[in-house]
C-alpha cells in the first residue's frame, strides 16, 4: 500500500544484475526464436503439456520430448537414462559444507546426447520439467559449441538460456540456491552462485514481462510465493527506471 514511499531497486547486486543483462544480450544475438521475441512463455497446464502423467518411465520420456520441443532439440537426439537413489550421496566442498545432489545430468555421448534423471524426482513434474529443460539447455550451449564447459558462469548460463526459452517458470519455482557452490564474481568481491539465485530468476523474468508491456502479467500466479516476490520488485524497478542494458534484437 505504501510502495510509492520507496524508491524501486533492483533485488540482485551490481555484479549479478550487470551480468544478467550481458549474458541476455549475448543469448538475443545466438538465438533467432525466443521468449524475448514472441515465443510463449511455458507453464504447467493442459495448453503445453496435454499428456498425462504418471510417473512411469514411458510417461517421463513424453513429457522430455514434449519440453524438447519448447528448448528446440530433435528429440531422436537425446538418450534418457534413469538414476537411482543418487540423493543417498553425500559429499563436502573444502569448508566441509554439504554438495547436494544433481536431479539430473548431461554428457555427450558418441551418437546422441545422453540425460540422467535422478528417479527420486519422478513424482515431481515442476521440479522435473525444470531439470529436463536445464539439461537440454546444456544440449545447445556446449552440445552445439557454442561455449566451453570451462567458462565461469557454465551453470549459471544454462540457468538463464531456460528463461530465454520460456521455461524459467520452473526453475524459478524450485532454484538450487546452494551455499555450498558460492564464489566470486571475476574482478569482484562479490559472491557468485554456481547456479542462478531466486532475484536472479526475479529479475530475468521481469525483463520478459517488460519486453512484452506486461505490468501486470497474469502468468505471475504460477510463482510460487517466494519467486514471486523478487520478480514484482524486479518488474517495478524495471517499469520505473528503465535501467538495464539488455535490448533484444527485435520483438516479433
């Protein structure tokens, strides 16, 4: 009620807002067809995903190629292989903190690229579509040579391609924000994630919602609560200030 007491501000610091709208421009200029330019953005109902889901392995194999179909990959190209109990695995960075597990994996096989799915995330389809998605975006960064696996923000990049292909709902709903993978920003003190932060998720989304003249969009009622916090913000300090350096290449 009190919002116009406040000047608007951005909810990620200066290193990751700068590099969220470098890495979008840098995203605009290798990809033709995108959110950002008139694709749809991906949510979880009936509209983008008709089939119906059970858990099964065969279920799980229509629900990757239907979000092949969102991230652009030929889905004959894809292996799925399934993991079990991977979550069982405990290991600790070098300040003896807890590495979680990964949900899923990606590696290039000598014919197709080869997805591992940890089974027990089978029975979570947010959490599921966003895993598939992370590992297809891996699919056309370092599957299609288009960065080496190497750079600094590896994770970081796949995190933000999923926005770019209009599935960052799902991310955004289920973040890993881990403490364990911080480090620093290049020629800063600043914490870097090894994976996208919930204001990080806020504040490319928003830039979708403001590209499209969406001040109030109404698929901001998929975020969960807590996502959905950082993306208002992020909206309202983009509609009030204009301050960002990302321009797409042209809207559709």
């Amino acid at each position: 009620m009190f919002a116009w007491l406040f000047s608007p501000s951005c909810p990620c610091d200066a290193a990751a807002k700068a590099w969220v709208e470098e890495r979008l421009q840098w995203l605009s200029e290798e990809f033709d067809d995108h959110a950002f330019n008139g694709r749809p953005l991906v949510l979880l109902t009936p509209e983008f995903f008709p089939d119906p889901y059970d858990g099964s392995k065969k279920a799980v194999r229509t629900l990757l190629d239907r979000v092949c179909e969102y991230m652009d990959v030929v889905p004959e190209l894809v292996a799925l292989r399934f993991v079990a109990d991977s979550g069982k695995i405990w290991l600790v960075n070098d300040s003896g903190q807890y590495l979680p597990h990964a949900a899923g994996t990606y590696e290039e096989g000598e014919r197709k690229f080869v997805i591992r799915l940890d089974k027990s995330g089978l029975d979570d389809p947010m959490g599921l579509v966003g895993t598939m998605a992370h590992e297809l975006a891996h699919v056309r960064l370092l599957g299609e040579s288009r960065v080496m696996s190497d750079i600094h923000d590896n994770e970081l990049l796949t995190d933000l391609t999923v926005v770019f292909f209009g599935l960052g709902i799902f991310l955004a709903n289920t973040p890993r924000n881990w403490d364990s993978h911080y480090t620093k920003w290049p020629d800063t003190d600043l914490f870097k994630p090894e994976y996208m932060t919930p204001p990080m998720f806020g504040y490319s989304l928003a830039h979708l919602a403001w590209f499209r003249g969406e001040e109030k969009p109404a698929w901001t009622k998929h975020l969960h609560w807590n996502a959905r916090a950082d993306f208002k913000q992020s909206l309202r300090f983009l509609w009030k200030t204009g301050d960002s350096g990302f321009r797409p290449k042209g809207l559709r």
